[in-house]
C-alpha cells in the first residue's frame, strides 16, 4: 500500500468510524455531569445563604417595628393616643403590613393590607415600653415586594447566573471535547485502516508520522517498527527457502546421480564412491541439524539445566575438539583462559563456543590467527548492572564483516555477502544469541573489514 492508498483508506474509515463521536460524547457526558454536581452545589449553598440572609433581616424589620410601637406608646403613655402612622409607613415601604396588638391581644391599628397577606410569612416581636414593661406585640407579614421578595429576587438572579454559566461550560466541555477527540480518534483510526491492510496482505503499509498525544506517536512508531521487522523477518524466511534449495538441491543431485549410477552398473561400489555419498549424507545432516537447532532455541528458556560450571573449561573443552579442524585449515589456535564461575548449562554453551570457533574457523583465511579467552569481565568491560560478569571472546584475523551487515548478523536466517562462498544456513550465530540471552547474557560482535571479527559472550558469574 503506497502512503496516498493509505490516506484515502484512512479518510474512507474514518467516515465510516464513529470513535470520534463517541469520545466526544463521552467527553461531553463527563463534563455535563460535572457542572451539573457543581451548579446543584452551588445552588444549594446559595439558596441557604440566601434564605438565612433574607431570615437575619426580617427578623432585625420586626425588631425595628417592635421598638418604633414601643417609642410610640412612651409618648402617648398608652394605645389610645400613640401615634402609629410613622411605624405603618416605614413597614410598607420595606414590604411589610403590621398589626399592633394590646397585651391582651386587641388590635390597636393594622396596615391597609395586613388582611390581605392572610398566607404571607409572618413573624412576631413583643413591644416593650422604656421601663422595660411589655405593653403589646407587633405581628409584621411580608409580601411579595420589598424585603418580602428581595431573598426570590436574589435567588432567581443566582440561579440565571449559575444556569448561563453551566451552559457556556457545557459548550466549551462539546468543542474541547470534538477537538481532543479528533485528535486521539484519527490516529487510532489510521493504525486500524493500516492494521487491516497489512491483514490483507500490504506488507508496505505503514502509519506514518501522526499528529497526536505522545502515547499515540509511540505506538505508531512501535507498530511501523513490527512491520518492518515482520517484513525483514519474511525477506529473511523467503531467502531462507531459497538457500535451503539451493544447499539441498547439490547434495540430493549427487546422492540421486551417485545411486542411479549404482544400480544402472554405470559405476562400482567402490570405498571412493561411498565415501562422497556418505559426505554428501553428512551435508544433509548438518542442515537438518541447524534447524532442529533453532527450533530448540525457541523453546521456553531452552529447557536449560543450569549448574555451577566453569567457563574456561568449556572453552577449553569446545577449542580441543575443533583442534584437528584448525590444524586442517592452517589455522593457529591460541587459548587463553582464566578460571571463572557461572551458573548455566554446560551444554548449550559448548554449542555456542563451538558456533563462534567454527563460524572463525570457516572465514579466516589460511595462515591466520583465531584467539578464545575467557575469565571475569574487566571492571571496563562491566555492564551497568552491579551483577559481576564473565567473557568469553573469540576473535580472529579473517576479512571481518562490512558495518552495513554487522547489525544483522544475530538475525535469523541472515547471510552476509562472505557467506555465499561457504555452506550454511545462517542461522548459527541466531542460536547462539538466543542461548545468550536465555542465560540472561548477551553476544555482541564488533568488527573492522580487513583486520578480522571479534564476538564478545557477557554472562553473569556466580
């Protein structure tokens, strides 16, 4: 799939995807329901403070009428001849209507519409005169206007306010939400249009840089990366195929020539004959071997067997066993090991030594040096790690790895350019790091073109 294939797919999902809506609307719901808990707050706390407010002053207004009776009875010295009509004027401009009553409870003089409020809230104040002597009660109800109706007022004004404002945020919470949306939901989109593709069999497909939170960029960069891993991985697999039928087709073309010629009379049964279909036998071995190999290094951790065992040892054990090999070659072996203690299975790290000193063997050419040593790790050789190590390094003087194929060379099934002259699978060296690792170390090769390869085993020492 090309980038602009992937861009109108991409359009055509997201027409089709509703996860930006959805987002929104979660988005939209979320903030909803927090401005509806805060305005419902707010509103509570505001009609209490309003109420108690509103109670503060109609109590004082009673209070004021209840002392204004009470000076007006001073100056008459009694209810017959006190002068009221300031007391009832001052009440009806505040909202109110007031009843003077006696202490016996007998109207002295009412307001024009005192009967008028029969179901208006009412409040109660004794009237005392100077000397401190009750001498009647003032009844006050409050009407609709004045201070009656200032707390409705208020209250109506705050609740506007606060509904206007829970509106302007519910707007602001739709668009912020349809923006991030957007922005979270097309890159997901777009991972999933290129997820399908690649499902449907376009290996080119990639995201592509995308514009998103930092989270998203990662995994669109994380998912590219697998795909062009499983794209290597399946280049790899195909040349894989290819070399396996190219090492095959030699050795089985000889074994079938070799015995047509047997059973046609055409040759003799001769030691020279068996031995070459007995070579080309081994060959086939060897192949079927690599692979069961790499089949085992798959396996969980390897099924290791882990004990004390010492390094040097099983170096000095693989390097003896390959001395014939080095010696046929022309090759000089030298060893140098130091006694070192870690905890893994003797085995599999023979295999890997012997991996690494063939692998040396085969490439270097005759006349040259290959060097194994082995020992703790140098404190400049160290890892980050405050686990002590042990090396073990081969190293040898051959045509060394060009830097474009060096960071390839522990993947499976990789054949260098140097390699196309000498039989194998390629996938030694993929064993050997996997036993590395499953040991919980790691191999790393370094190398100069021209001046020889050195592979370099870290593993932890007891």
């Amino acid at each position: 799939m090309t980038e602009g294939g992937t861009g109108s797919s991409l359009a055509s999902e997201g027409g089709r995807n509703a996860l930006g809506l959805r987002l929104a609307l979660m988005f939209l719901g979320v903030a909803l329901a927090a401005v509806a808990v805060l305005a419902g707050l707010t509103a509570a706390f505001a009609s209490a403070d309003v109420a108690a407010l509103a109670a503060r002053q109609r109590t004082q207004l009673t209070t004021a009428i209840s002392v204004a009776a009470g000076a007006a009875w001073d100056r008459g010295d009694n209810w017959s001849t006190a002068d009221l009509s300031p007391v009832l004027d001052a009440a009806t401009n505040a909202g109110a209507d007031v009843q003077i009553r006696t202490e016996t409870g007998q109207v002295v003089q009412s307001s024009a519409g005192f009967y008028f409020q029969i179901s208006a809230l009412e409040r109660h104040a004794a009237v005392h005169a100077s000397n401190g002597v009750r001498v009647g009660t003032a009844v006050v109800r409050f009407s609709g206007s004045g201070l009656g109706g200032a707390d409705h007022a208020l209250l109506t004004a705050l609740l506007r306010g606060i509904a206007g404002a829970s509106g302007l945020a519910a707007l602001l919470a739709l668009v912020a939400g349809l923006g991030l949306a957007r922005r979270i939901s097309q890159p997901i989109v777009r991972i999933i249009t290129v997820t399908r593709a690649m499902a449907l069999g376009e290996r080119t497909a990639r995201v592509g840089p995308v514009r998103a939170p930092a989270e998203l960029r990662e995994l669109a960069t994380a998912f590219d990366r697998m795909a062009d891993t499983l794209d290597r991985q399946e280049q790899l697999r195909r040349g894989l195929v290819a070399d396996v039928a190219h090492e095959l087709r030699t050795p089985i073309a000889v074994l079938q020539a070799g015995h047509e010629a047997l059973l046609d009379g055409v040759a003799e049964p001769t030691p020279e004959q068996l031995g070459s279909l007995r070579d080309e036998t081994l060959r086939l071995a060897r192949m079927v071997n690599d692979l069961q190999n790499l089949a085992a290094a798959d396996a969980a951790a390897l099924q290791l067997s882990r004990h004390r065992c010492d390094l040097a040892k099983i170096a000095a054990t693989a390097a003896d066993s390959l001395g014939a090999q080095f010696d046929a070659a022309g090759l000089t072996l030298e060893q140098r090991l130091t006694p070192v203690e870690i905890y893994a299975d003797e085995h599999w790290l023979h295999q890997v030594t012997t991996n690494l000193l063939t692998n040396a063997c085969k490439y270097t050419p005759a006349g040259g040096f290959v060097t194994i040593e082995a020992g703790p790790a140098e404190s400049s050789e160290q890892t980050t790690s405050s686990v002590e190590t042990a090396i073990l390094r081969v190293t040898d003087t051959g045509p060394g790895i060009p830097a474009d194929e060096l960071p390839m060379i522990f993947d499976r099934f990789w054949r260098g350019q140097q390699a196309g002259q000498t039989s194998g699978s390629g996938i030694g060296l993929a064993v050997a790091s996997e036993i590395a690792h499953a040991h919980g170390g790691e191999l790393a090769a370094d190398s100069l073109p021209g001046y020889g390869t050195r592979m370099t085993l870290t593993l932890p020492r007891v």
